[in-house]
C-alpha cells in the first residue's frame, strides 16, 4: 500500500508507470478505432456495391477486422507496477483493488466475479481480453499508479 512507501518513492513510481498507461490509452482507443472503421467500411460496402461476383468487398474487410480482432486480443501492451514490478493486466488478481487500492478485495465466487469492498466496483474481465474496471492501482502492492486509469 501507499502506507510502505515514501511519498518521493511513490511520485516516481507514478511517473515511471504514467508512459506505460498512455501506450496502453493509445493501444486501446487505437485499437477501438480500427475496429468501428472496418466494420463501418464492410457494412457500407454490403449495403452498396455488394454484386453476387463482388464477394472480395464481403471478404477482405471480414479478413480485416478478425486480423484487427487478434491484434487486439494479443497486441496488448503489458502493464508492469514500477514498485513491485508485477504485471498489472494479467488476468490475476490478488489483495488489493486495482481501481482505489484499498485491500478490501474479495475473491468472487464460481459465478460471481472478484468485487471491491470498498468501492463496489466488480473486476470483471471482457470476452475479448480487456477489463470493466480501470487499473490504478497495483493489485500485488496497492501502490496508487494512475488517476485516470489504464
């Protein structure tokens, strides 16, 4: 927790994990961008021109946008806590709450997903690999890492 560490100690560590969070930003939105454009493109394409002999217009966006699909699934920048140097967007959690910190976290249940006790916020993980909360904090040492969140 923030409590360990030195307030110089914990300033740098949010300057040393500050790039690593904007790469992240700019993969996700970068990501997301890709993603819209294609399937805008493909929709478009069917909608219009779509011929019976014109299948590549059908086909080469559908190639696309599953290329962009693994991109995004693989593509992932890692995340790694500058103080205990635990990567922070594997699909593991442990004591603290990577949203406020605090080390009320609760394991979940076999339905129901890890959940902060004193946020509320569930730590649910998305299909294609990303999250439904944002990392602030590190879940290994619960050092605050970002305001905005990655």
């Amino acid at each position: 927790m923030d409590d360990h560490y030195s307030t110089e100690d914990c300033a740098r560590f949010r300057e040393m994990f500050a790039p690593q969070a904007e790469r992240y930003r700019r993969y996700s939105r970068r990501t997301l961008a890709m993603v819209v454009i294609v399937f805008i493109e493909w929709v478009a394409a069917i909608k219009l021109l779509l011929k019976p002999r014109d299948f590549w217009i059908r086909d080469v966006p559908m190639i696309l946008f599953f290329g962009i699909f693994i991109y995004g699934l693989f593509g992932e920048p890692p995340l790694e806590c500058p103080a205990c140097h635990h990567q922070l967007n594997s699909r593991e959690l442990q004591r603290f709450c990577p949203e406020c910190g605090s080390d009320q976290l609760m394991m979940g249940g076999w339905l129901q997903p890890p959940r902060c006790g004193s946020c509320g916020k569930k730590m649910r993980r998305r299909r294609s690999g990303g999250f439904y909360y944002k990392i602030r904090a590190c879940t290994f040492c619960g050092i605050h890492l970002d305001d905005k969140g990655a």
